[in-house]
C-alpha cells in the first residue's frame, strides 16, 4: 500500500479517537474480549482490526479490509469533511455515534458529506419545538432542506407455500373463465401482502379481457405484474405442477394434441410463476416518504433521502427492486400536496465499499432542474440509477 494510502487510514483513526474518545473505543474492545462477540456497533472492531493490521505492518498494497473497517473509514472521511460546518456537534452527538442509532446518524454524516460536495454550504438544523428536517443546503441563489431516514434491517420472513396453492388454482381459474393463454410473473416485495391474491385477482379479471401485454406495479401494495401471451408450441413443453425452491413458486400447465401429420403440440399454454424479493415493501418506504415530508417546512422546498436495507436481496433483483420503488416514487409525487419535495433519493449498500443512489425528481415541483441533489451523477465506487 503507498504512503498516501497509510497517511491516510492513520488520519481517520485519529479522527475517530477524536470523535469517540480513545477511552470509549478501548473500554468496547475489553468488553468484546470479555464477552467473545462484538456488539451492534462497528467502530470498534474496526478500529482495533485496522491498528492490528498497522502494529503488524500488514497493510499492503494487496490488503483487503473487512465490514467494520470499511465502515470506519467511511465515517471518518465523513467527519473529516463535515466537523467545521454549522451545527454539527448538534447535528452527529457524539453520543449517538456510540448507541443503537449508531446507523442512523453515519448515514445522516454521509448525506451531508456528499452535499458538500456538490459545492452547498451546508449546515445542520437545530431541533425546535415543532419538527425540523435534518440539514439546510444552500448556493449563491438558492436553499432547500434535506430529511434523511434510514430504514432498519430487513427481516426475511419465510414464504407461506400454502397460501401460493389456493392462489395459483384461483389465477388458472381466471384465465380459464375467459379462454386466455398467458405467462404471468408476479413480482412480490418482501412478505406477501395480505391483500396481495385478492388486488391480483381483481386487476387479472380487469384486464385479460383487454388482451393486455406488458408490465404493470401496484404502488399501493408493492407487487409488479408482468404479462405476456403465449401461443400454441411444438417445443417440448413439460405439463407439470410444482414448487420451485427458494423465494420462488410457480406453475406451467398446458394441453397436448397432436396435428394433421402427426406432430405432437401444445395448446392452452398458462404459465405462473410468483417471485419474492427480499426488500423492504412499498407500505414501508411509504410510510418513512410520509413521516419525512413533514419535517420540511411548508413554505420550504426539500429532499427526502432514504436508506434501505438489500443486505438479504438478491442482487441479480436489485435492478428489478429500484424500478418498482422508482414507479411508486412516481405515483406518490402525483399528488400535489407533494410539492414542497423536490426528489428522493434512494440508496444502498450493495455490497461491500458499493453503494447504489437512485435520485427520482419531482416533475410537479418548481425545484430548479440546474440545481444538483446530491446522489446525482455518482462515480467511483458508487452507482447511479
């Protein structure tokens, strides 16, 4: 590893002893000694891995550096840009870079290093009496408020199989009342809703008579619906009933006749297939859209970033997962007592050192187009949507 590489990681230890007090961080590490684990906090396990590697001197140009130690020179490179700006002592307590919020507020010094960077004078917002968003940003022309919410981890929660049988059985029905052949992929976030068999079963009915074709989302309860006609076959086609391992349920049944020559073909081809994704739900980012919009001023203008939570999606769906959020996004911002937001902004960590920002603008907004909002335009080990 260079010089500057070193210089650099031996900066953001001293900026965390700094922040955090080399008491507190020792006392944590005796603890975890103590106790054989780590606990919810990653500073610490990353500031003693990382001086570990240093004392050894085993950082080289080949090192490779775990969760916690990524997630401490993350925060540091944060602090490092945002420790002079107005309010911070106020804006990142110290005191909750140490507790269960501990996500929360780095997400929060993330938000406002990367405003920094879009050349904003920024500043955090003191709470008062009534709600407040969390920072202010401002150019020579222009100021609006950001409110930042980070999503808790995403618990998985198991497929009911039972409950896909009945559903699929009613969708075959459907398809059969009206003698159409379709391949027919749902696309569920999170758990399935409970309102999820009765809302698709009431759009099938709606539109299969329409001989509709394409992909449509559901922005109230989160699932996507792609539909596609199917034709008669002479590819061999397995007529079989079954349950797919994993996040995924379907079933393909369809009818064999054979033609004039003798040639065997299929014909009332009716595919189904249900796919989960691990991720947080429609209701959920909602809610949190709802809860942060009225932190922003009235009279203001703002932006709402959220952080959610793919550790447990699979990342062949990540693509798959930003495009219904971005559709739903789409949908809330028609209504307009949404004005006063100018965009939101979704990110994620996808992987390790790699984050993802989907940056969806408000089109009823007066927000000025020139005006940047930070998650646009991402480089490096970051990803734009």
């Amino acid at each position: 590893m260079n010089d500057i590489r070193l210089r650099q990681i031996k900066a953001c230890l001293t900026i965390i002893e700094e922040e955090l007090g080399k008491n507190w961080i020792n006392k944590k590490i005796n603890q975890a000694r103590k106790r054989g684990r780590w606990n919810f906090n990653p500073i610490p396990k990353g500031y003693f891995k990382l001086k570990q590697k240093l004392d050894e001197d085993s950082i080289q140009g080949d090192c490779s550096f775990i969760s916690e130690e990524k997630q401490l020179i993350k925060l540091a490179l944060d602090i490092g840009i945002i420790r002079t700006l107005k309010n911070y002592s106020k804006g990142i307590p110290t005191k909750k870079l140490k507790d269960i919020e501990y996500a929360k507020y780095a997400y929060l010094a993330n938000i406002a290093a990367l405003s920094t960077n879009y050349q904003y004078t920024v500043s955090f917002v003191l709470e008062g009496k009534t709600k407040t968003p969390d920072l202010k940003l401002r150019d020579e022309e222009y100021e609006f408020y950001i409110e930042c919410k980070k999503k808790d981890k995403y618990q998985v929660t198991p497929c009911d199989a039972e409950r896909w049988k009945p559903f699929q059985e009613d969708i075959l029905d459907i398809l059969e009342e009206y003698s159409a052949n379709y391949n027919i992929v749902i696309i569920s976030l999170g758990d399935m809703h409970v309102n999820l068999e009765k809302e698709v079963c009431i759009f099938l009915k709606n539109n299969i008579p329409k001989c509709i074709e394409g992909v449509f989302t559901n922005d109230r309860y989160g699932f996507s619906i792609a539909m596609r006609k199917l034709e008669d076959t002479y590819e061999d086609y397995a007529i079989r009933l079954s349950t797919l391992p994993g996040r995924k349920f379907g079933v393909s049944v369809g009818k064999y006749e054979i033609d004039e020559d003798g040639r065997n073909f299929v014909t009332n081809r009716k595919r189904i297939q249900l796919y989960v994704i691990d991720a947080h739900d429609l209701v959920g980012i909602s809610s949190s859209f709802v809860n942060a919009r009225s932190q922003i001023p009235r009279s203001a203008k703002g932006v709402i970033c959220v952080d959610v939570d793919t550790s447990e999606t699979d990342k062949d769906d990540i693509n798959d997962y930003f495009q219904i959020l971005n559709n739903s996004i789409k949908s809330i911002f028609k209504n307009a007592d949404n004005f006063r937001v100018g965009a939101i902004v979704i990110s994620s960590q996808i992987s390790e050192g790699e984050y993802i920002y989907m940056v969806v603008r408000n089109e009823n907004s007066d927000f000025p187009l020139e005006n940047k909002i930070p998650g646009e335009n991402i480089i490096n080990n970051n990803k734009q949507i």
